[in-house]
C-alpha cells in the first residue's frame, strides 16, 4: 500500500510541522528537511526527545505539550519510540503523520489506519517540498471546486 498523492497534499496543506528525530547531528537529513520546510513557509519545532520527555507511564511529555496549532508530525525514531509517539499523537488530536524510512513499520500503519490517521511513509517529502504551497494550495481548491463539479453533473 502507497499513500495517495491526495493524502501526501492533505499532509502539505497543514502550516505548522513538528519534527521529531533522535539525530543530534546538524547535518542530518532532520535539520535539512526542518530548513527547507521552513523556507517554503511552514512553522516547524524541532524535537529531540530525551529521558527527561517522558512520564513513568511512558508518555512523551514534549508531543502532549505541543500547541493546538501543529496538526502535522514527522517521525524519524526508531518504529517502538515512534509508535509511543504515535500514541500521544492520537491522544493529542494530531491527525497528519509522515513516518521517515527508519520509523515506518506495518504496527504503525495498522495504528494509524485504526484511528484514521494520514500517514505517509516509503516517500521522501524534500520531492513535495519542491513545489511551492500556493500550487498545493491551487491544486486543492482545483480538486474542490472543478473536479466536485464534474462528479455532480
């Protein structure tokens, strides 16, 4: 199963991203996506979980305190830690999740399925980056408006 270019432009239309990686390298592949992102107009945090992010019940303190605003998540965890996160994503109402290549696993897809997340994965999203928002922003009131209006007749 691939995700449908649809569900990737429902994940491109959200305005605030968090990333959350366990990479403290300043030339990973996180920090160029979270620069690039940011100059295509997105608001991005930028999260590196340690210990001290998590309760004694195993809940990840830094995704529950996230405001309301930031609807979209890019997981670049290992699949057990991104699947914790996965959970305080549904519990917090985050419904747009993009699992990097080291996160993804069928567990997750399953979970995300069961609780109607959109999820992304096996894609690389610096290629839907490439294309500024307006287009995506054109493209969804395209699909809107012309195609709706098709399908009605």
């Amino acid at each position: 199963m691939v995700p449908s270019l649809n569900a990737i432009h429902e994940f491109m239309a959200q305005e605030n991203v968090v990333i959350i990686t366990d990479n403290s390298d300043p030339k990973n592949y996180c920090s160029s996506l979270k620069d690039k992102l940011q100059r295509c107009g997105y608001v991005v945090k930028y999260i590196r979980p340690s210990l001290d992010d998590f309760d004694e019940e195993g809940r990840c303190l830094c995704v529950h305190k996230l405001p309301a605003s930031f609807s979209a998540l890019i997981i670049d965890l290992n699949p057990g830690a991104a699947s914790i996160i996965m959970d305080e994503a549904i519990i917090k109402g985050i419904d747009h999740v993009w699992l990097l290549q080291k996160s993804y696993n069928s567990i997750l897809r399953e979970k995300a399925a069961d609780n109607q997340i959109n999820l992304i994965f096996n894609q690389n999203i610096l290629n839907y980056l490439e294309i500024p928002k307006s287009i995506h922003r054109l493209y969804v009131n395209y699909e809107k408006y012309a195609v709706a209006g098709v399908t009605r007749k």
